[in-house]
C-alpha cells in the first residue's frame, strides 16, 4: 500500500491544479490510499519537522541523527509543484521509503532539489523534465527518473470545430515578442484573441471556466517557459501540461514543441512559430483553419493512448515494483 500525501491547507495557486489532477488519478488505484495530512495533529507535527529540516541545513547531522534515521513501515509518495517540500512532513521524516514526483524543476532549483532529496533519503525521484533528470541523477543519491507530464482527459472537453469562437488564446506565461507581433493586428481583423492583460491575472475566472474557453479556442499559443522566463527555467525546456490541455480541447498549437516533446509523440505536434512573419503565418492559419484538422484529430488520439496521467501511474508504480525486488530493500 502506498499513501499519498495531499495538503489542501496549502496556500494555492491555479497550478496546484495540475498537482491535483494526477493526484486524483493516483488515488483512483486500488492500492493507494491518502495519508490524511488534513488532521490538525498531523499540520502540527508537519510544521514542527519542516522547521527542523531548515535549520538542519545548517547541521545536517542533527536532523539525521534526531529526525530523519527513524524509519517506520509505510511507503509515501508526494506529488510537488516546484520546492513546496513543506508538504511532505511530518511522514518524510519518519518514512523509510519516500519518494517524490515534482513538476518545475528548474535550473535554479537544483541545489535545493538535491539537498532536501539526500537529507531526508528519498527512496525516488520522479521529475517532469528529461534534462532536469540528466542534471540531478548525478548528485542525488537515489534513482532519478524522467516521468513527463500527462493528463485526465475526462477533466476537459472540446467543442465542434464549428462552435469554436475564440480564435487565438494565450493563457498562462506569454511570449511578448509573439505577443506584440500578432496582438494589435488580431484587433483590427475582429478576430478574438484571449491573454492576460496583466500579469498575474487569470483570463478566466474559476477553472470551469478556463476549460469551457480553451474547448471553444481554435488555437491555443504554446511556448516553453526557457524561452518565456529564461530567468526562471535556465535552460530546461520541456513539455508542460499547457501543451496537453490544449491537445485534448482539441486546439491547434503554434508555438514551439520542446525536444522531449517530438521525441514523446514520434513526430512534432506544435506548428512552429515562423518568426519571420508571425502575423502572416496566424492569419494564413485561421483562414483555412479546415486544412489542420487532421493535426489536431492525430495530436488528440496521440495523447489519449499514450500521454494520460493513468500511463504515467503505470509507468512509476512499474519502477516502484522493481524496486522492491531488488535484494535488501523492503
């Protein structure tokens, strides 16, 4: 049995839904259960042990010999969003096989990644990027698997091809450059075009909403943060669930696909930004918008077979399975 461990009291933001997503899909398997870190106990506890691995930072001996070297039975795993390692406690303190799915493991986390990983001897590491992976498996003194992101398809919907009324959508981080390039001319042709007019501020207002909107887009604009935010992502450039919602809406990507992305599908799924002319290539695109169809239907059927959150639990709790078998584990 593995228990999962799950932190609503967890301040929020709208990408903790893609946490939640595949949580939801891990604890639909029979053979987890959550840890139910909702207690007050259980907070309390949590709190107390986060504050003594941020002090052990400085003594890493004292937490490891007072904290993390009393191993319990039990196996956790907890699904993060960047280096909210907080949510972990108090059962990664305790545990003697823990281990740790995360998203946005940027360059500039690396460090933090690996301390908290060797400190607290997780059992496994499973990152949303490949050369996230190839940087870390080196340092970390535990397996370091590449588990890209999936999706529940059955969390979205998509419209007609008819009844789609919203032409361009750029939701989440934007390129300003594409931006600018195509923003004002989309005005003048009365196409409708959605983005966040400030920074920060979500285009739609609850995540009913989001889905409704992005299954009536016709194209959904899809660029890597290492290009977006380079001062965040470094140079890791990987596909993000924004590539997939707007895959399984059945939207049109222009945009750039990152390499793991081509080499997941087996073909590139994105229609690559012609820099050249950027305003030329989305208006050609929209006019005969019917000549992309079969993409979008080949892209659809792609990630329904092989890029949902269910085939990603299948392939962790695969590795999980060789791992209790090999000699002295448990």
């Amino acid at each position: 049995m593995i228990h999962i461990v799950t932190n609503k009291c967890l301040s929020h933001h709208v990408s903790e839904d893609t946490v939640k997503e595949f949580e939801k899909v891990i604890l639909s398997d029979p053979q987890v259960q959550s840890a139910k870190g909702e207690r007050w106990t259980t907070r309390a506890l949590g709190a107390f042990f986060w504050r003594c691995y941020e002090r052990a930072l400085l003594k890493p001996d004292f937490l490891i010999r007072n904290c993390l070297s009393l191993p319990i039975s039990g196996e956790y795993l907890s699904v993060l969003m960047g280096l909210r390692f907080r949510k972990c406690m108090p059962y990664f303190a305790f545990s003697k096989r823990k281990h740790l799915y995360m998203f946005d493991a940027w360059s500039q986390y690396h460090d933090k990644i690996r301390d908290f990983v060797n400190l607290c001897n997780i059992s496994s590491l499973f990152l949303s990027s490949r050369q996230a992976v190839v940087a870390l498996q080196e340092d970390c003194q535990c397996p370091v698997h590449w588990i890209p992101e999936g999706i529940d398809p059955s969390a979205y919907r998509y419209a007609d091809y008819q009844n789609k009324n919203i032409d361009v959508i750029e939701f989440g981080r934007k390129s300003l450059t594409y931006h600018n390039a195509i923003c004002e001319n989309l005005v003048e042709q009365g196409r409708v075009h959605l983005y966040e007019k400030n920074n920060g501020e979500l285009i739609f207002p609850t995540r009913e909403a989001f889905i409704d909107g992005l299954a009536r887009s016709k194209i959904s604009i899809c660029i890597p943060s290492n290009i977006t935010h380079p001062e965040r992502a470094g140079s890791i450039e990987t596909m993000t669930i924004r590539y997939l919602q707007s895959i399984v809406s059945k939207c049109l990507i222009i945009g750039h696909a990152p390499l793991e992305m081509v080499d997941l599908f087996g073909y590139n799924p994105v229609l690559e930004i012609d820099h050249k002319n950027p305003l030329g290539q989305l208006t050609d695109v929209l006019e005969r918008y019917e000549d992309f169809i079969p993409l979008i239907e080949q892209n659809h059927k792609e990630v329904l077979t092989h890029h949902t959150w269910v085939k990603r639990w299948e392939e962790i709790t695969l590795l999980l399975s060789e791992y209790r078998l090999l000699p002295g584990t448990t």
